[in-house]
C-alpha cells in the first residue's frame, strides 16, 4: 500500500473532483473552478509520472517503485499563488452563501443550502434550477440516477435522475421528486439498492418501490446496540453498516441474501485503541473503511492494516467505489485541502 498527499493551500468548505476538474467551494459563497488534468501533468513532469496515474485513479492494484520517484519529499505542497494559475473562472453558488453538501450523478451535481436543493450541471455551473424549498441533512447518489434525501422530520426522499445526459434544459427534474416515507431521517444510504435511513429516534432499511411491503427496523439489523441510548454514529460500506456500539466500539452488520429476497444479517463488534478517543463519524471507501474519533481519522484498509492520519479534521470525503477517483481520500483543515491517493 503506497499513499501520496497532494496539500493545497487555502480555505475550503467542499470539494469534487470531476471530469478532469477541480471544484472547490469556498466561504465567499463562490465555486472555483481548476484545471486539475494540467495540475497533474505539471506535478507529474517535476515529481515523477507514476503521480499522474496515481491520481487519476488508473494505478490502482500497482506498485510504485522507488525508481519512480524523483526527489525526495513527504508530501507535495501547492500554494494558493501556485494554483491560481490553473483556475479556469469562478462562479456563485445557488445563493451566493456557503452551500451545505453537495453530491453528482454524470453531469449532474446537485447542492443543499438553507435555501432548498438546487440542481446544475458541471459545465455550467452558473446556471442553477431549484427542486424543492426544503434542505436536507444530506443526499446520497446510488446506482441509474437514483438519489436518496434525508429530511429529519418530513422523511426520506427520492429524486431520480437521468442516467443519460440528454436533458439539460432542467425540464422534468422535480417530477421524479417524491416522499418515500415519513420516517425521520438525518442520513440516507444505499445499501444493496435498499435505502438505509439514520436518525437520533430511529433506523431502517426500505426498499423505495416496494415501501408498504418489507421494512427492516433496529431490532432486526442490529445484535448488540439497538438498545443503546447514546448518539447514534452510523454509516454504510458496501453490504456492511457500521454502528457506535460505545466510545471505541463499533457493531459491524454484513447484509446477506436469502432465496426469498429478504435481507439477513450477522453482526460483529470492533474494537479502537483507547488514545484515539471518541468515534465521531464514518464513511465506506473503495480501498476499506474511514472512521473520525476524536485525535485521529482512521483508515481501516481492505488488507486489515490500518492508517492513522492524527489531528483534527474540518471535514472529509471520499468517493464511492465505482468512480475514476475512488482511490482519493479528501481531508479539509483550517488552512489546506490535502488529497491522498492510494495504490490499494
């Protein structure tokens, strides 16, 4: 396993990477827009080519030799003067305010404010459509266009997208907009093409086109923490979900098949070292699972070994498995944007 840190100066609440792009959403209301293909080409000419693959995410599964690395360095650093001479333009968010989440499907990006869910496409970023007046708590892309929404005490959500790119004139967008359930919800998921909802009250998995038949509830998902009055910290990686059992304990839950199409499920608990304090969030990674505890982020790797990247995080993203740069991992201090790519 070999990781490289790209460390950008600057003051950042968000960022995608897409289409050779790099967005970054800043606290002026305003989304900048970089050229991130000539970015890694000129890295790559000074520090050595196999920088280039790696963060485009086509060197996945190869080892990076020595040989390969020209100079010696830990990280490598790009100021805020260094990358102002790849910005492309900037644009105003929906609002002109700080944005709360964003997420994309294709072309599509979609961006929660306190002002409602707009919609836009990233080679137009200054040309917004609103679907709804409601914010979200967060949005979750699944697989063919499909968008999972969390919206605390009005339920769970769905927006479906185009799987082409056809429609760019943002006709026919808030039809595919509906209630699922009015189950309260803080997070959504996609686990299995089901949808697994969190909250403080409650969580649950449902099917969305089958929601009056099957619903799986704390009870039937969970062995040891349904019963647990604390936060409820949890989140999904692939077929598995993870929840806070206690401080430095996590339940693990693996979803398994049946022939009748129901959903069956084996629990087991993790154990954290005391020093890294409190588990405050998690997220699944192509390359395994991320955990934020209090002094540390950890990245529990496929293989069972783990990173521990200390300090404390603003926030944090990576991308989902079956995306061109699953292998980034995207951590915002106070004062930088650092993006580590992995060889996993």
């Amino acid at each position: 396993m070999t990781a490289m840190s790209l460390r950008i100066e600057g003051e950042y609440w968000d960022f995608l990477i897409k289409y050779n792009k790099l967005f970054l959403w800043n606290f002026e209301g305003e989304i900048e827009i970089y050229n991130w293909e000539e970015i890694l080409r000129e890295i790559s000419h000074k520090y050595g080519d196999f920088i280039y693959s790696l963060y485009n995410g086509s060197m996945i599964n190869q080892i990076i030799k020595e040989k390969d690395i020209t100079g010696h360095y830990n990280d490598i650093y790009l100021s805020r003067f260094d990358l102002d001479r790849y910005l492309d333009k900037k644009e105003l968010t929906p609002t002109g305010d700080v944005i709360t989440s964003i997420n994309s499907y294709n072309e599509n990006i979609l961006i929660n404010t306190d002002d409602g869910l707009f919609i836009s496409f990233l080679n137009d970023m200054g040309k917004f459509e609103k679907i709804t007046d409601m914010p979200f708590y967060n949005i979750s892309v699944g697989t063919y266009g499909k968008v999972a929404l969390a919206g605390g005490e009005e339920g769970v959500f769905e927006l479906l997208l185009p799987i082409n790119n056809l429609n760019k004139n943002y006709k026919g967008y808030k039809e595919g907009f509906r209630n699922i359930i009015k189950k309260h919800s803080n997070r959504t998921s996609w686990v299995k093409n089901n949808i697994y909802s969190s909250s403080y009250i409650e969580e649950f998995i449902l099917n969305p086109m089958n929601t009056n038949e099957i619903i799986y509830g704390e009870d039937q998902i969970y062995k040891y923490s349904a019963k647990e009055e604390i936060t409820k910290v949890t989140w999904v990686n692939n077929n598995k979900i993870y929840r806070k059992l206690n401080s430095s304990t996590l339940e693990e839950v693996t979803i398994l098949d049946s022939e009748n199409e129901e959903l069956n499920f084996k629990s087991r608990t993790l154990n954290f070292q005391g020093w890294k304090g409190e588990i405050i969030a998690g997220a699944g990674a192509a390359y395994g699972t991320i955990v934020e505890c209090e002094n540390a982020l950890v990245v529990i790797f496929k293989d069972k070994s783990v990173m521990n990247i200390p300090g404390e995080v603003v926030r944090w993203k990576s991308y989902k498995s079956k995306e061109r740069y699953s292998n980034i991992l995207g951590i915002i201090y106070d004062e930088e944007l650092v993006l580590t790519a992995f060889n996993y």
